[in-house]
C-alpha cells in the first residue's frame, strides 16, 4: 500500500484549511470579520475562502466589533454557525457586553433553549514590537467566563483538528491564534509549528492536552507559543542528562486537568509557562489545580513563568525581557532539577 506524503502546512494554512472543509460539509458555516474577504485576513486565515464561497458567506463587516459580534449572536440562534474573525484580541473589549453578558449566558438563561454555535477567532501574542495594545494574550480573561470554551492550538495540526472541532460544536468557542506560529511572511514563526497536516477532515477533541515530550525529573505545563519554547528548552537539557517533560493543553476550557496531575505525580514538578499575564491567570489556575490534587507528589515548589503585571512594551529589547523565553524556561528548570 502506498504511504501518503508528508504535508507539512503552516498554521495559517491550516486554519482556513479546516474553515473552508466545514463551509463546504455545511451551508450554514459562514465567516465574518473584518478583512477576510478578499485580502483573506491580515493573518491569512481566511485565505482562499472569499474566492471559494463568495460574497454572501465569507463578509468583510464595518470595522463595528459590537455590531458583527451582535449579529452573530442573532444568527447562531436561528440556526447558522458564524466563524468570526476579530484582528487582534486587544480589540475585544469593545464588544465584552455581547460576549460575556450575550454569547456566553443566553444558553443558560433561556434554560438550554437557545444555543450559540460561534467561533470567535482572533490574533494573540507579542514579539513584534506592536506595543501595549495589540500584543497581549488574555485568554484567561475570557476562561474565567462560565459559557465560553477556550482553544488555543501550539501547531498546524492542531490548529486544523481544533478548529474543525469548534466549529461543529453546539457552543460559542473562544479560538486564538499566536501571531508568532502562523507562518506569516512578514513575522518570524517557529518552525516547530509548521508540521503535517492530513488533508481530510479530521478533529481533536476540545479538553484533551497532550503530552509533547515525555520526561521523568520535571513537567512543563504551557499553551500556545509557549509550547514549542518549552520543547527547545527540555532538548536543551536533555543535554545535560535532564528529562523535560512538555504538557500541551491545547485548551483552557474545558482543561484537562487529569492530565496535568498525571504529569505532576510521574514527574514530581511543574512549570507552569505562559503568554498571558501572571496575576489571576492560567499559572494561578495550573498551580491551584497542582497544589489540590498532586501536592504529596511534589519534591519542590511550584514554580510560574508569565508577563509580569505590566502593558506589553513597545520596545524590542523590553519586550523580550516579559515574554518568556527559551532560556528563561531553560534557567528555570535548571534551578529545579539542580
């Protein structure tokens, strides 16, 4: 029997990939946003879609995130299943009323009789210097919401499975794209990213994290661009006779905290690394979930790597020095394992 050849996609490629196989397997997906049409998203993923369905399903909006953000809302209930694109998450907080008070409770509130089969989709991350207000991450903020279910794939793969699997599901879902993994011409990506990616259809089930790299003297629990940073890392000290090992969570909601917890007692410590902010976020949530379920296991403290509580500067060099780095996990790790 013949082998199929690898196809490695970037992540880009990737999410439309999987946006335009679900338009074509049902005529209620849609996609809305500004700029997806024919410049295809300024991050490429929507790329092709515009050319394939044309007008009346793939809509570039007004720059009115309140406005198209409501609308699909009102058209998830009466049926259709809006994929929409909002460019960067910093740009969110102008329509928080529609996504927390709206998208997320109305399924509760009408006692199950109206759902929302939305994907919100949006850029995330620095390192690019574009400064306070389009650099953050702030996916905690939107899993510390009861209704909304929180993706954030590390890799095409990923990034394919995952979004299929939004889509098809019956609630809103909260998708977000690191700008530093889609493999974008004018952005550097990590190459770890860029992987195979199966053409047909497939999905990755939301709440499954995935164990990247197995080790036995410590466990890296990340998400996003994190992850590919973590694994250049436990490489790094492979090295030196340490064994990383690298936990994908691919999801904060739902999270698979079994996972985590099964990491935890194998190794008997964690890492916890993020993008997002330190302070009420994702390190605080990993390390409660740690400290409640595996604390006996533990030969040392948790530790957390996260942007400290400061706006994402515009400067290169002081923008590097918040963001977690290869060889911030690195040192980290290394006073662990010492």
């Amino acid at each position: 029997m013949a082998t199929m050849p690898m196809r490695k996609l970037t992540m880009a490629r990737a999410i439309s990939e999987a946006i335009g196989q679900e338009m074509a397997r049902d005529s209620n997906v849609l996609v809305w946003g500004e700029d997806v049409g024919i410049y295809g998203g300024i991050f490429g993923a929507t790329q092709g879609l515009f050319e394939r369905f044309g007008p009346e399903r793939v809509v570039d909006t007004p720059i009115s995130e309140s406005a198209f953000i409501g609308a699909a809302i009102g058209a998830s209930q009466e049926g259709l299943r809006p994929v929409v694109e909002l460019m960067f998450v910093d740009f969110f907080g102008v329509a928080m009323d529609q996504i927390y008070n709206h998208l997320a409770k109305n399924h509760y509130m009408s006692g199950g009789s109206v759902r929302h089969p939305v994907v919100l989709m949006t850029a995330i991350g620095g390192g690019y210097s574009d400064a306070a207000q389009h650099s953050q991450s702030l996916y905690g903020l939107f899993a510390h919401v009861p209704g909304l279910k929180v993706v954030v794939p590390s890799n095409a793969y990923d990034a394919k499975g995952l979004m299929t699997a939004a889509i098809r599901d019956d609630n809103p879902v909260m998708y977000f794209f690191h700008k530093g993994l889609l493999g974008l011409g004018w952005m550097p990506s990590d190459d770890l990213a860029e992987v195979h990616v199966p053409e047909d259809p497939y999905t990755i089930p939301l709440g499954q994290a995935q164990v990247v790299l197995e080790g036995k003297d410590v466990s890296v629990i990340t998400i996003g661009a994190m992850v590919p940073k973590a694994v250049r890392a436990a490489r790094t000290l492979a090295q030196e006779g340490v064994s990383v090992e690298v936990v994908d969570l691919r999801t904060l909601v739902p999270l698979d905290r079994d996972r985590v917890i099964h990491s935890v007692k194998k190794t008997h410590g964690a890492l916890i690394v993020d993008e997002d902010y330190r302070s009420f976020g994702m390190t605080g949530e990993i390390a409660a979930v740690v400290a409640e379920e595996a604390l006996d296991y533990l030969d040392r403290p948790i530790r957390r790597l996260a942007v400290p509580d400061v706006p994402i500067p515009y400067s290169p060099v002081l923008e590097q020095a918040v963001i977690p780095s290869v060889e911030k996990i690195t040192e980290t790790l290394r006073q662990m394992t010492q």
